[in-house]
C-alpha cells in the first residue's frame, strides 16, 4: 500500500510562483521543480489514495499519470480571453467506468491557500442530465437523493434554473427542487498550513470523500449512460 508524507513546501512555492509569472520563459527554467514538485508528487497522492478510495468504492480508477488522474498544468486557452498557459493550481480525480464521460469523480485540488476536496459532477452532458431528471421523478431514488442531499455537510451545489418543471407537481417539494440542478456536486475547502506538509492532508481529503461517497454512488448508479 502506497503512502503520502504530505505536499513539500516546495510544491506550494513552485504553485505560488507561478501565479506570478505565469508565462513560458519562466515555466521553462523552472521546469525542474514541476518535474519534482508538481509531476511527481501529485502522483504520488494519486497512488497514495487508490487503496482507500477503492475501500469506499472498489471501482475506483486512480490512475498515477498526466492525463490520467492528474490533470495537465497547460490551460486550455482556445477560447479563453485569460490567455495565461499555466494552471497555478494542481488538480486530481478519480472515476468509475470510462473516464471519458464520467459521470461523477472523487477529485482534489491544491493551490497556494487552501485545497479542495469533492465529489460529484460539474456539468451533466444532455443524456446524463435526461437520466438524472428521470431519476429524481422516480418514487425510490428521487427522494433517496433528497435524504443523502440533507445529510451533505456542505450542502449539494448545481442548482442553476429559477424554475421548477411543470412535471415536478406530482412529486414532495424537495424532489422538485432537485430538478433545478444541472449538475449535481459537494465540495469541502481548507485553508493552507503546515498540516499539508504532512500525511494528513491526504487522512483529511479520504475522510471528506468518505462523508461524499453516498452522493457519488448515487450517481454511478442512477445516473450514469454508458452500457
């Protein structure tokens, strides 16, 4: 089983230097440290938490890569205005099924100030989004949605529309304001310490994921499309 001794101050460092330099002549001589303080330390949190990720959800994908379970620094900027080519943060995630099309991930995310840990979907696609309303209408799983929602310690983000759908009159209340959402998420924050720097920071993300995993397997297994 793989451990975590934490993120090294230099990973901090290295992240808020370059929210200040965000440009290539920069990112180029000191690319270096994000070989060593980005690549390889993000995945080893990546490999650090597959076990006990997979001990809540067994199939759990933790892929320790760029492009796998660690997001790319570069930004996609194609249709940005905010043309800086540097993420000045890290970003990781985990899935179930394809990772294209995941329907909800446990995912993390650490910058200079704080890190992030949550579940969920950011953005249902046009067939998720169907299934996820069907669901909520049905009789079982929609209000198993509802108690799991009421019981997230940081509440369930993703209500995006003003109105409830004329289809909602046959069900509760709270059923009916689920169908507002057009993604469905849960996320905690922390603030920076030295606590990051230690195997805490990933016990503290695994016990949040842990608290979220009743939402992420509500969606794996109600609303997730492929076959």
């Amino acid at each position: 089983m793989a451990t975590f001794d934490g993120f090294p101050p230099q990973t901090l460092e290295f992240l808020n230097q370059l929210g200040r330099n965000n440009n290539k002549i920069w990112f180029d001589a000191h690319r270096g440290d994000y070989e060593r303080y980005w690549v390889e330390v993000g995945c080893d949190f990546v490999a650090a938490a597959g076990d006990p990720l997979r001990a809540l959800r067994p199939n759990v994908v933790a892929d320790p890569r760029i492009n796998g379970s660690l997001f790319r620094i570069n930004r996609d900027i194609r249709f940005s205005k905010d043309k800086t080519p540097y993420k000045d943060h890290l970003d990781v995630w985990f899935w179930e099924g394809q990772r294209k099309g995941a329907v909800s991930t446990f995912f993390f995310r650490l910058t200079p100030t704080s890190s992030l840990v949550g579940v969920g979907s950011h953005q249902f696609d046009r067939a998720q989004l169907a299934r996820f309303r069907q669901q909520v209408m049905d009789p079982m799983h929609g209000p198993e949605l509802v108690s799991i929602a009421n019981n997230l310690e940081h509440g369930l983000d993703g209500e995006t529309l003003k109105r409830t759908p004329a289809t909602a009159a046959a069900i509760g209340e709270d059923q009916a304001r689920l169908l507002r959402h057009t993604s469905a998420s849960t996320m905690a924050q922390r603030e920076a310490g030295p606590w990051m720097q230690t195997p805490e920071v990933l016990d503290w993300a695994v016990e949040q994921w842990r608290k979220m995993a009743p939402l992420q397997a509500w969606l794996v297994e109600n609303v997730a499309t492929e076959s």
